[in-house]
C-alpha cells in the first residue's frame, strides 16, 4: 500500500465514509466507477473484494451496481484509524450477505468527485462547472467534458 499513494488515499476515504460514518463492511458503488484505476488497486491488494456485480436499487432507477466487502484486515492494521478503530467498534459493524440491507450504502458522484480532487485527477469545467474526470475516455481521447459533452480548449 504505501507505494500507491492514490490508492491509500482511497482506502482511507472508504474506511472513514463506510467503516467509522456508517459501520459496515459491505458497500455498492455504481458500475461505471468499475474501472477507476485505485480501486482496481485495492481489488489487486485484496484489501477490497468484488462480492457481486449488477445489483439494482429500487431509489435508483437505472443505475446498477457493484458490492464491495472491506478487508477485515485493512482496517485493523491500518495506523491512521488505529485510536478511531476500537473493539466496541468492530463489534458494531455488520457483516451480511443479505445484499439488500446495504442498498443505502454506496459510494456515489460526489465521493468519486472529492477523491480526483485531492489526487488531482480532475477541474472544474468552464462551461458547465462540473467536475472534468481526466481519466475519463471523453477527456482522455477528446478533450470533451464527460457531464455537457462540450470540448475544453486548453
């Protein structure tokens, strides 16, 4: 881990929204964040797993989604949460496989938008004010804002 910055970034940002804010282990994040490079890391770290793919939710119509399990291991030994991670709060946190109790847990837009940022995989686009994702193939092959579809002259 500690050679991949952005990715411990990314750990630790889920380990704080999901493991200490909503004391699960289990979580959805929509499909099409499926390829963002730091999670794909922390699949291959065996720190996250992939424990189903295509769930839908009932809030959300349209959008289906992945669910993820948070190592147990990743966040016992990790020292930025070692005085936030105690052993009331592992006895708090619940395991299931029932997939449809974690349907209110996702990581959405807005997660994925703070992350680019303070990695600075992304900027506001001039035109629509969004933020440009640079690692998106719009960006990548076009230069195209992937919210308004607009080219973003340099």
């Amino acid at each position: 881990m500690d050679a991949n910055n952005n990715a411990k970034i990314l750990l630790d940002k889920i380990i704080k929204d999901i493991l200490i804010n909503k004391k699960r282990c289990h979580f959805l994040i929509p499909e099409k964040f499926e390829k963002v490079k730091e999670l794909n890391d922390l699949i291959d770290l065996r720190v996250v797993h992939l424990r189903k793919k295509g769930i839908s939710h009932k809030g959300k119509k349209g959008v289906t989604y992945n669910v993820y399990y948070l190592d147990y291991a990743c966040y016992t030994s990790t020292n930025l949460f070692h005085n936030k991670i105690n052993t009331n709060l592992l006895s708090e946190i619940e395991t299931t496989d029932n997939f449809r109790d974690i349907r209110r847990i996702s990581l959405e837009d807005k997660f994925f938008e703070d992350f680019n940022i303070e990695i600075g995989d992304s900027f506001k686009c001039p035109r629509c004010g969004n933020m440009v994702d640079m690692n998106h193939p719009a960006y990548v092959k076009q230069k195209i804002c992937n919210h308004c579809y607009e080219k973003i002259e340099d």
